[in-house]
C-alpha cells in the first residue's frame, strides 16, 4: 500500500498519525508536523503549516521547524498554543479561531469547528482543536483535526477531499461516525481515514466499507510506522 495519493492536481503524503503533505505545483503545504526527520522530508519544505492542537502527536516544535524555510507561514488556532509557539520557531504565525477567514500564501483558509469532551470547544473563541477547510490545487479541502461527529459537519460541503480521524479511544471518531460523517453530512469527491496505528486502535479497510460507492477512498499507509510507547 502506498503512502501517497493524487487527488486531482494534489498529491497528499501520509507520515505518521495526522501528520500529512500536500504538494501541488510548485506550493507544500505540512499539517501537524510530528515524527518527522530530514530523511523524510527531503527537499519538501513547508510555505505554510497549518496546527489543528496542541496535543503531542500533531505538534512538535523540532519537527515544525524542521519542515520550515524562509517565507513558510504557520496558522495555529488560539487556545494557547500560540504561547508555546512565539519565540521557538522561525516561521511567521498567523492565528485564527473557528470561523475566521484568511488568504494565506495566496491559499483561502477557513477554520472550522472540530471538538469533542477531549478537545473541548469552548464556543467557538478559544477551541482547543480546530479543522481546516483550504482551496488548494483546485480542490476544497477538509482536514478535520480530533474531533467527533458533529453538526457543523453539516455545513462544510462541498468538499473534493476530506481527511478524517478513525482512532476512537475516546479521542476522535471511530470508523462508523467518520463513515456518516463522510456519506450523510461531508459527501466528498474523496476522503482519506487518518488518526490511526500510532497510539490508538482504527481499521482503515472497515471505514473504507462502510462508505458510499461514488466517494473514492484513499488508504495511506504512514511513511513512519513508529508506535507510541
């Protein structure tokens, strides 16, 4: 199974958990950098890094500096991790909260609602977990963050791409929810299951079934298979 895919103009890599890239053109973009060294990320660094939290598993301040150069522009949400940001890494940082808009890179980003009891929303102003919607490479694309099936899910059509936590264990979704979340609510052109195989249980292939034929489903094994623990 590979580690990458391309969905129409973007090609989107899977490193380890949540930890993914897209690339298309002559543009990369990295989303939540952790697990990461310079074997892995070669030559691909990042013009902007998009932080749905602050847990360990999505930001690593070695690993977001790693995936820096000059000019690259981290988004981050503003529920304190912005703190632990300024002054520890070299890239400009931009902070926004559930609902804001920004031209980022030439890039629309729009931050969305992402919570559950273990990433708590706090109505929307100082959300511990944000998702991200952006128009890249022609394509509208989703990456959801940890979260639960949620209402404002309902909203965020349409999309061509959404990328979806499964790992359950009281933290994310868990293969079914995602799957409604994806056939009732999100109904992408293609989705792509991440969250899973790293510190919590998830079973690509029984999300994959669970889907509606017509949505392309992308199973991307992690270029790092490391474990927590």
């Amino acid at each position: 199974m590979s580690s990458n895919a391309t969905i129409g103009q973007v090609e989107v890599t899977r490193y380890i958990q949540s930890t993914v890239k897209f690339n298309s053109g002559n543009t990369t973009i990295w989303v939540d950098p952790f697990g990461l060294n310079d074997d892995l990320i070669g030559g691909d660094k990042a013009d902007i890094i998009l932080l749905t939290h602050e847990h360990g598993d999505h930001f690593n301040l070695d690993a977001i500096n790693a995936v820096s150069k000059e000019g690259t522009i981290l988004v981050c949400n503003n529920s304190g991790i912005e703190q632990k940001i300024r002054g520890n890494v070299s890239s400009e940082l931009i902070v926004m909260k559930e609902g804001d808009k920004n031209l980022v890179s030439g890039i629309n980003v729009e931050a969305v609602a992402g919570y559950n009891d273990f990433h708590p929303r706090n109505n929307g102003h100082d959300s511990f977990n944000i998702g991200f919607i952006f128009e890249f490479g022609g394509a509208r694309i989703l990456n959801a963050g940890d979260t639960d099936l949620i209402e404002e899910f309902a909203a965020m059509s349409p999309l061509d791409l959404a990328l979806l936590p499964i790992g359950n264990a009281g933290y994310t979704m868990d293969e079914a929810d995602a799957a409604k979340a994806v056939n009732e609510m999100l109904k992408p052109g293609a989705v792509i299951p991440v969250h899973y195989g790293f510190a919590t249980g998830g079973d690509p292939e029984k999300f994959k079934s669970l889907i509606n034929s017509g949505i392309n489903v992308e199973i991307l094994d992690p270029l790092n298979p490391m474990k927590a623990g």
